[in-house]
C-alpha cells in the first residue's frame, strides 16, 4: 500500500514533517510499521498550498529516502496546509502521472488503499465520470478515478457526500459484478481551507489511520517538551501511521468514519457509502 501525511496549522517548513520525526515519512518510506509492506519505494508526490490560487504539487518516481531534489525542497518550502504521500504500487505503472495527491483546480486528493480487482471495475467506474471531467485523468491509478468519481458526484460542494457516493458506486459495481469486498483504504481530500479524512473498507478492517491531540492538551502533557510549543493551537497532523511514540500525541480515527478539519475546530463524522444522487450507469 502506501504512507500519507495531511498537515494544517501555521506554516511550518516541509521538512519538520518529512524528515525531522523520529518515525518521518522518510523513515516510513523504508521502515513502515503498520503498512501492508514495509518499503514504500514507487514515487512519491507533495501538495502545497501558499498565496497563490491553486496547490504546487511535485511528483518524483524516486524512493523518497533518496531523493535530493525532495531533501531540498523540504528545507526551503513553508506551508500552512500541505499532503505528502509516499507509494507503494500494485497494477499501475511507476510513473508521475501515478503518483498521490492529484489536483483538481484548488482541491488535492490522495488514498492509501485499493479498489479490489479494480481491472475488472475500471470500464463501468470510468463511464459514470462526467465527460468534462474524463480527459483530465491522465494515470492508470484507482484513486485517480475515484477522485474524478468524487468531483462528478459533488465533491467541490459537499466533500463528505461526493466521497460516500463515489465509494457507494464502487461497491455497487463490485456486487453486481462479484467482486469481494471491493473498496479498503484510507482518503484525505482539501480545498485549502478544510480538509477530509476518511476511513472505510467494505470488509470492515480499514488501514491505520491517525491524528493529533490538541496542541494546548498536548502543553499541558508535556510542559517541558519544546515540541509541544513549536506548533500553532490550530495545528493538525493526520496519517498512515504515529510519527513518534510519545504517549499521547496520537489517537487512532475510528472504522467508518470521517474526520473533518477546520482552522482547529475539529469534529468526527459517521461515513457511510450511498448510492449516487445523479444518474450513472450501473
């Protein structure tokens, strides 16, 4: 599978979250602990947001443990909201065009996960794409797909929907074509301002997800530590796997449920996949 970090609070430097951890994503990259393999070695991508309109994204098929170029810009990009994803291919090509988050104007997507036997799936997901939105995939990834799925299905005006939905139309395909347990993973989407997390599998054993406690209850745990202060109030990091092993810091998000992120006011909702509001081949 693969390694992501969603990250939102005052801008910090990249590589305060790539490298500085004792277990980074860098780390992950090489020794993943909760992941279905321990290397994640096919490519990696970031997704930044600044004072320009849309995301910068950089997508290298490079191990992320050696590549330069990323060690580089890590060290001299600040953001206040930005994903970085590390890959671990199964059936697509190790290309950039492959490579997490994906951008959609100012939206950024990104899935640890699969669409089981997604080979099979793939003709009837990609006939319900909006024909406006069908010539922007350019790999041969499933979360691309689902991330179209999702913009067709409303997701620029109701995130959580748009996602349920387009999982919802994945499971669909998957019964009536005999597919067991057709979607697992972890996703996380933003607009720049929000952004949503989700954990879901069909069989009910999702991948690992997590997020950070509170900054001024993590103070308070840790008064002395100056990593406790280092951050905004408003700061959130969520991901594959813990960055540490500080007691305290990271709380496991629930199975089925999305975890929405706004400027610190943070809450956790029920996710539940439905059949799409619009009309779609099924």
């Amino acid at each position: 599978m693969c390694r992501w970090l969603a990250y939102s609070g005052s801008p910090i430097l990249l590589t305060e979250a790539l490298y500085t951890p004792a277990h980074s994503l860098i780390d992950q990259s090489l020794h993943s602990r909760l992941g279905a393999e321990t290397t994640n070695g096919d490519g990696f991508g970031v997704g930044w947001y600044d004072d320009t309109p849309t995301p910068g994204v950089f997508y290298s098929t490079e191990p992320a443990w050696n590549d330069h170029n990323l060690h580089e810009l890590a060290a001299h990009l600040r953001s206040g909201r930005f994903f970085t994803h590390i890959r671990a291919a199964i059936g697509s090509a190790v290309q950039q065009t492959n490579c997490h988050p994906f951008r959609h104007d100012n939206w950024l997507f990104m899935h640890n996960g699969y669409i089981n036997e997604f080979a099979t799936l793939k003709r009837d997901l990609a006939l319900a794409v909006d024909p406006s939105l069908y010539a922007d995939i350019q790999g041969q990834t499933d979360t691309e797909m689902l991330f179209h799925l999702a913009l067709t299905f409303g997701l620029q005006d109701d995130p959580l929907s748009a996602i349920e939905q387009a999982i919802g139309l994945v499971e669909a395909h998957g019964a009536r074509l005999g597919v067991p347990n057709p979607f697992q993973g972890t996703v996380a989407t933003t607009d720049g301002q929000r952004t949503w997390a989700v954990r879901y599998s069909t069989e009910g054993k999702s991948r690992s997800l997590y997020f950070t406690t509170a900054v001024p209850k993590l103070r308070e745990l840790y008064p002395d530590d100056p990593r406790a202060h280092q951050f905004s109030d408003d700061m959130r990091m969520i991901v594959s796997e813990p960055l540490g092993d500080l007691p305290g810091v990271w709380n496991a998000v629930p199975e089925s449920t999305c975890g929405v992120v706004t400027g610190g006011q943070d809450e956790l909702r029920p996710f539940s996949p439905k059949a799409p509001t619009i009309a779609v081949p099924v």
